[in-house]
C-alpha cells in the first residue's frame, strides 16, 4: 500500500524517514518529493508498504507524531506505486 507523510522536516531523507516507518514493517520503496530547480525537499514523501495490515497501523500509529519538531500526517494515498528513479 501507498502511504503519504506530510509535514515532515526539510532535513530528513529517505533513510530517516525509512527508519521510522520500518518499526511498523517492511518498507519497499520511499520518494521525499523535491523541488525541481533546487532539489529541497518540499516537506512531503510517499512510501510503499507491501503489507496492508503493517501500513495501516503505521498510519494510525504516526500519524500526528512529532518527528524532528514537526508533526507528521500520514494518511492513504491515492496512488498505486511510488516510481523511485535513478
């Protein structure tokens, strides 16, 4: 399933935030979405988790948790995969 974080610190990367969901189970792909001109991270990321059941208790469990002084939302996301490009 496809999760959406929002709200999340413009430091993180995918690994940090990789770290937090990978408690909740395996995580397959993750995409911090960037600023095209930049390459800043614009505060949002989406990530897979192949097991239903483990993504949706990562979503009720961080979701609204503070991580690196913010307050993350998780929610469902509408998407079918996250494309992780090279």
């Amino acid at each position: 399933m496809t999760i959406y974080v929002g709200n999340i610190n413009y430091t993180l990367t995918e690994e940090d935030v990789k770290r937090i969901f990978e408690v909740m189970g395996k995580v397959e792909a993750i995409k911090i979405i960037r600023d095209k001109k930049t390459g800043k991270s614009k505060g949002f990321c989406f990530l897979d988790m192949p097991n239903k059941k483990e993504g949706m208790e990562a979503i009720k469990t961080l979701d609204g948790k503070t991580v690196a002084g913010r307050n993350l939302r998780v929610l469902r996301a509408h998407t079918n995969k996250v494309r992780v490009t090279a």
